[in-house]
C-alpha cells in the first residue's frame, strides 16, 4: 500500500537511522531530516544534502547555491518554498558532516535506499524530476546516466526526450565552487536555463 505522504514526511523528519542503524560510523551530530513535498507540487527538485546552513535553517538550499538555483529556475524565494510548488527531497536528508579537509561529505548511504521509492510513489502527481549533482542524476537517470556530470547535463536533450512520466532533466549543483564550470559550459545558460524556464513555468 502506498504512503500516505504526511505520514511518510512526518516519518522522514523523525528519522535517526544514520545514528541509530548507521551504515559506517554514525552521523557525528543530531540528524535534522530536510525535506518538503505536497500531493500538488508537480516539480521535484532532488539535491545532494544540507550543508551547515541548511542544517540551521531547516530551510532546503536556504545559502548562496539556492540563491543561484532560483535564479535558474526564474522563481522568486516565495514561490520556490511553496510546497504546493515545489517538492524538494535531496538524497541525503541531513547534514552529512566534513571530511578531513573541509568539505561537505557525500549523502548518507542510508537514506536513500530507506526512503526514495517511498517517497516518489507518495507523489505520484510529479511530473518533472531537477536532477541537482551527480548523487542525485546517479539514482534518478538510471542507464540515462552517462559518465560524469558534465557529459550528463551535455546530453541533457536526449535525456530529456528520453524521459516520459517523471520527465528529467540533468543539473549541475549551484555551487558558486562551479562558477568556473559555468564559464567553461556557456551552452548551460544559452540553451539549457530557458528550456528549464520554460518548464518550470508551465508547471507551477
């Protein structure tokens, strides 16, 4: 039976199984699952994981990068945290704490294959998946997926067309770390941003 999604998002955010039953050594702080969703929102956008701002906040992408994101996307902030939306599930719902050189580490193993399916089968209304970063295009695009992530959202056409209920479109994180990325990838902005535009528009 599927979950009713309240209940499924009541759940998520009571979530302790990377303290609990960690895959690896436990998260090294308080989980604080980050996630929002509605049985209206048409629009999944599918992150990486909180950082320490996020973790604060319990705000998704609520720093520079969703600055960014918004700007992608052509919504205002009001508009991007409207639930009714926007659903917005990153495939690590917490913080997942620094490595030893300062940097986000990589999404909880344990969250995803705990809650993924569950929750895409809780909003089966979705209509278009925002693949943000390579965790997220890895589970989501399946044999879609091509190497790395600039070959991914380069081909983001075919994936696009490949796509039919979810359809699915490829994003690089938006990190200002890939600001030179960007500069690198002109036809990101050029041709890829307005088509995203576009469909974001005819779906919120």
């Amino acid at each position: 039976m599927t979950d009713t999604l309240e209940a499924l998002l009541r759940e998520i955010r009571a979530c302790r199984l990377c303290r609990e039953s960690p895959t690896g050594a436990p998260l090294p702080h308080e989980p604080r699952p980050v996630v929002t969703g509605s049985r209206t929102a048409r629009i999944l956008i599918a992150g990486q994981a909180p950082g320490t701002r996020v973790h604060a906040s319990g705000l998704p992408f609520d720093d520079r990068s969703g600055d960014r994101l918004r700007d992608w996307l052509g919504v205002s902030r009001d508009e991007f945290y409207d639930p009714q939306r926007f659903a917005i599930a990153p495939m690590g719902f917490c913080f997942p704490g620094y490595d030893a050189k300062g940097s986000d580490l990589p999404p909880r193993r344990e969250c995803a294959p705990a809650w993924r399916a569950r929750l895409m089968a809780a909003m089966p209304q979705i209509e278009l998946v925002l693949t943000v970063g390579q965790y997220a295009q890895a589970w989501h695009l399946g044999t879609l997926r091509r190497k790395g992530v600039t070959e991914t959202v380069g081909d983001w056409k075919a994936i696009f067309a490949a796509s039919e209920r979810p359809r699915l479109l490829p994003l690089p994180h938006p990190s200002w770390r890939n600001t030179a990325w960007l500069k690198k990838n002109p036809w990101f902005e050029k041709d890829l941003l307005p088509v995203l535009q576009e469909e974001v528009k005819a779906r919120t």
